[in-house]
C-alpha cells in the first residue's frame, strides 16, 4: 500500500499544472495510480453518445485525476492576508494509541 497524504473529503492546494493556486474538495482518490479527483480542478471535455441517460448525447464537462504530487491539504485554521487558506505539509502523531494527521504549519489535528 502506498503512503497517501490526502484522503476523501480534504480541502487540497494545487501547487502545479494549468489550475494551479486553486482550491477544491477531493472526491475520489486512486492509490493505484497515485492520483486524486479533485472538485473543479482538471476540467476535460467527454464525448458522449445518445443514451437513456443522455438522449442527446453530446460533450460533457467533467474532472479528470491529478497527481498526488501536485497537491497539498490546505491548513484548516491559517490563511494568509488576504484571506486565502494556506496550503501546509502533513505530519503523523500517536494521541491516545491512535495515528492522526496534523498540519505542520500550525500543529492542529486534521479532521
């Protein structure tokens, strides 16, 4: 299994590619591939045939996956001056028996 740093329901940085500086939420992540989904980043046209679902058929907007590598989790407590979250580093630590994350830049625990 391989050491991923974001999970489902995180708030993620992009630090590269065409969207970076923007945020969102992940939707799916994919350990196989190193990859994660993240809400509004990565936007690819799909082209669809007619279908029951879609009569029409058409292009349809939708995200595609972006390398764990191009993301950070945005610090839940810090943002910067002018009110942008800020993106940080996780570290792990044991509370009570149990492996939490938490923020480097301000030590809170990631929910």
């Amino acid at each position: 299994m391989k050491k991923i740093h974001i999970k489902k329901g995180d708030m993620v940085y992009v630090n590269a590619g065409n969207d970076k500086g923007k945020t969102g939420k992940v939707l799916t992540v994919i350990p196989a591939d190193d990859r994660a989904i993240v809400e509004g980043i990565n936007m690819v046209s799909k082209h669809t045939k007619p279908n029951s679902k879609q009569p029409q058929g058409g292009i349809l907007k939708q995200e595609a996956g972006i390398h764990i590598s191009n993301l950070q989790l945005v610090d839940p407590s810090s943002k910067d001056a002018k009110g942008n979250p800020v993106p940080t580093r996780v570290g792990y630590k044991f509370v009570d028996g149990k492996k939490i994350r938490y923020a480097k830049k301000s030590g809170e625990e990631i929910k």
